[in-house]
C-alpha cells in the first residue's frame, strides 16, 4: 500500500485543539484494548483471527492493527449497534455460533479447523458463507451470508477503521471533538487536516503532515 499521507500520524492532535479529554479516553483505551482471548474459545479466537487477516489483509511494514481484539471487545462488552437482523441471535451468541459454524465447514471439507488452512482455502470458505452456500447443521438455521454481512464485515472491518493507525493511512483527523469538522464537501479539507500525497508531491506533503494539529 502506497503511503498517501506520508509522516502523518493523528496522535500529535493529543494535546492540541482537536481532542478534548473525552476523546483522548476513547483513543486510548483504543490503543490499549487487552490482546489476550478473554471471550472466544481458543477455537474461536483462532478462527476470529484469521478471518480478520483475510478481511482486512495488513501491510507488513507495521505494527497490525489488533482487529480481533477489537472485535472480541465489543462482543465481550455486548456493544450492539442498536438494531439487529431478525435472522441472526444477539451480538454474543451470533459471533460464537458463526466461528464454529465456520470451522466446522473447514473441518468437513478440509478436515482442518478453518485457521489451519491455506488462505486460498479460506478465501473459497468466505466466498461460500458470503453466498450463503454455507448450509451446515452447525449454522442451526442462522443464514450464513447474513452473519458475513452483519457481523464479519460490520464489525471486523468497523474494528479496524476504528484505530488511530487506520485513520493514518486515511489520513483522517480522527473525532476532532471539539473542533468539529468545517469542510465537508468532496474534494475539500479544513486547513488542520492531513495533506494528501500525490506522485512527485511527497515531500510537500511530509512538510505540510508535520505541521498538521
């Protein structure tokens, strides 16, 4: 992935005037979520992960962004997004069914637990649940592409768009509470926000990223 906001980085907005200290608080716990399984069955949060890794496939040349830990915060914490499908159970009960459900496919076709196999393998799965070609009794009814649609888009791609290294990469001013945002139509920034670079502009946007709170 080309760098398109080069020396960007929205965590110099900490201290300045875009965050108050109600968003400093949501950034941070952010920063901090605990990487260790505290919900999932190991199975599970193996299955979590690497469903994660092929969603929102990562650039090597960082540190990842903790999305199953992210996701597995959410349900742990039963943050729902104040509607569901009528099709699927509630948030804690529709993540652990879909990742058996998952594995068991894997085990059934492959004779291998879905983070086990080869990503072409796991790409072929996905595609099936995503067409709801998914049909095992392990799914007990749940329709397979609502739970891709619902829940493994939803909130594995919503988890990575929700971290400050992700927003980098938009270079995205993150809530800018209380500033707020000026500019909102296409094509135009407010003057604090991340200058983006186009070929043969680099360096100017370095100069003009460094100066961005």
């Amino acid at each position: 992935m080309s760098n398109r906001y080069p020396d960007y980085d929205v965590l110099r907005k900490r201290q300045g005037p875009s965050w108050n200290e109600p968003s400093r608080r949501v950034v941070d716990r952010r920063l901090a979520v605990p990487r260790e399984n505290a919900f999932f069955s190991a199975t599970q949060r193996r299955t979590l992960e690497a469903l994660c890794d092929r969603i929102v496939p990562q650039p090597k040349d960082r540190p990842p962004i903790p999305v199953a830990a992210l996701v597995q915060l959410k349900v742990a914490e039963g943050r729902g997004d104040g509607y569901r499908d009528a099709r699927l159970p509630p948030l804690q009960q529709a993540w652990p069914l879909g990742l058996d459900a998952l594995d068991s496919d894997a085990q059934l076709r492959h004779q291998r637990g879905f983070a086990e196999l080869a990503a072409a393998e796991q790409d072929a799965l996905i595609t099936a649940m995503q067409r709801d070609e998914l049909k095992g009794d392990a799914w007990q009814n749940v329709p397979a592409a609502v739970f891709f649609s619902h829940r493994v888009v939803h909130d594995i791609s919503a988890a990575y768009y929700s971290h400050p290294t992700a927003w980098n990469e938009l270079g995205f001013g993150g809530p800018a509470s209380p500033r707020g945002y000026v500019r909102l139509a296409e094509d135009s920034r407010d003057g604090w926000e991340a200058a983006e670079a186009h070929p043969g502009a680099e360096a100017k946007a370095r100069k003009l990223n460094r100066h961005v709170r």
